[in-house]
C-alpha cells in the first residue's frame, strides 16, 4: 500500500460529515475550508500540490499546476496524528447531499469525478485532472473539457447533490444521464455526449439539448439534485426589490402595498 490506511465513519443524513480516525503518524489531506473539527493532538499542515507523494520541485509544481487547471487552490491541507493514541478529525460537507467513500483499490486505482467533489481522502492519493478528449463533450457536457482524476490505493471521499446512485454497468449497458447529474465513473466508462432528439423537445423539454451518454463496463455514480440546479432555484426564488419598494417585506404595510401590485 501506497496510500496511508485510515478508518472513517458518516454521520447525518443530507448535511453529513465525515469522520477519519488516525493511528499516531497518520495523515489526511483535505481541501481548504472543509475541516469542521479536529481533537487535540492533531497537527495542520498547509501542503503544496496534489497530495501525492511526489518527490522534487518540479513533481509538486506539476501537482500544484494540476490542481489550477481544475480550479482549485494550488495548496491543500495535510492533518497528521502527532499524539501516541488515536485522534479524530472531521470533515463537513459545503451544501445539502451525501458523501461517498471511494476505496480506490477496489476501482482499478482511480476514479474521474466532476470538478469540486473532492472532499478529503488518506496522504498519498493523488487529486488531478481528466481532459477530456471528444471536442463534443468538453463543449457540451456540463464539466468542460477538465475534470478531477482521483488516483492511488487508499481511501478518498466525494461529495454530491440530493441522492446518490450507484450503478454498475456491463459491456452492453448504455445510461442517458442529464450532464449535471454526473457524480463520478470509473477509467473504463466510455463518456459521450448526445443531442437531444426533437426540435420541440430540446427548445422547449426544460432538459437541456444534451445528454451524458455513459457505456459501460464500470461503475458511475449520479447525483439528484446538482449544485447548479439547487443555485439556480435559490436565485430565480429571491425576492425582487425593484426602486421605490421597501425592503421591509415583513411588515403590514408591505403586505398591504403587494395586494395592490399583484405581490
């Protein structure tokens, strides 16, 4: 083993967070702002690049480049067991969904997820990046042409929307899936995009005018509700405040001028 083997445990329902237990001298690398909480006696180290154990200058500059290219921060955050007995460390998720643990072993080393659902996972596993390499999928499908590459043989852990659904896919499986509900996949899934047939349906379907085409074998993993979506509802549900209205929404006096102007 590569990757330093950590015991975790998933606490909640839709606003979960996880919890890493670590032997003394192990360590867990995490994005920045995800900690929630930590015991006495775990130290905080700010790291440059992907988290891998790469070696030399030019190994953590192309790690760091990486990790830029997907849109996150050039450093990450490496929390080590300096204490002699077990210590405690949890990590909370940014917006309502559920978090999945990933072995990474037990997925042929590596698994291609959407950018930002990285959350945390055990020293040693490498957070990178997937081109993709159809000019129709990095146009069309929802994630552009970089997504996050999650390599090495230990424990990793992502975050998603809503629901999660895991699916296995034989040679012969096909799975149509709206381009924001993709989570993750394995490296053998063949990811496509396809039209939305139909001028009716794609102008006015409320679906898109594409579709994630996904063929197997391997295992993906898809979200119900994406961030994008939730963000979306959230500003078309914010109340207007056109000039000369009072924000005051609350009061009697604003319910009584909204009767008036339809409100």
């Amino acid at each position: 083993m590569n990757n330093h083997e950590i015991d975790y445990k998933i606490y909640g329902d839709d606003m979960q967070f996880v919890e890493i237990e670590l032997d003394p001298s192990e360590t867990t690398i995490a994005e920045a702002g995800s900690l929630m909480m930590m015991e006495e006696g775990i130290g905080m180290e700010t790291i440059f690049g992907d988290g891998s154990e790469s070696k030399g200058l030019m190994g953590k500059l192309f790690g760091a480049g990486k990790r830029l290219l997907t849109g996150e921060s050039l450093f990450m955050t490496a929390f080590t067991n300096e204490a002699r007995g077990k210590k405690h460390v949890s990590f909370a998720a940014p917006y309502p969904g559920k978090i999945i643990p990933l072995d990474l072993s037990e997925h042929g080393g590596e698994i291609i997820c959407q950018k930002d659902a990285f959350l945390c996972a055990a020293k040693g596993v490498s957070v990178g990046i997937a081109f993709q390499r159809k000019l129709g999928t990095g146009f069309f499908g929802g994630e552009g042409f970089i997504m996050e590459r999650l390599e090495g043989d230990g424990m990793a852990f992502v975050h998603a929307g809503g629901t999660i659904r895991e699916l296995n896919l034989s040679s012969t499986d096909k799975l149509r899936v709206d381009t924001g509900c993709l989570v993750g996949m394995t490296k053998d899934v063949d990811y496509n995009i396809e039209f939305v047939k139909g001028v009716k349906t794609a102008l006015f379907g409320g679906e898109g005018l594409f579709f994630a085409t996904l063929q197997g074998p391997g295992t993906v993993w898809v979200q119900s509700l994406p961030f994008s979506r939730l963000a979306s509802r959230v500003f078309s549900a914010m109340p207007q405040n056109p000039v000369g209205r009072s924000s005051d929404e609350g009061s009697a006096l604003g319910g009584i001028f909204r009767m008036f102007d339809g409100d």
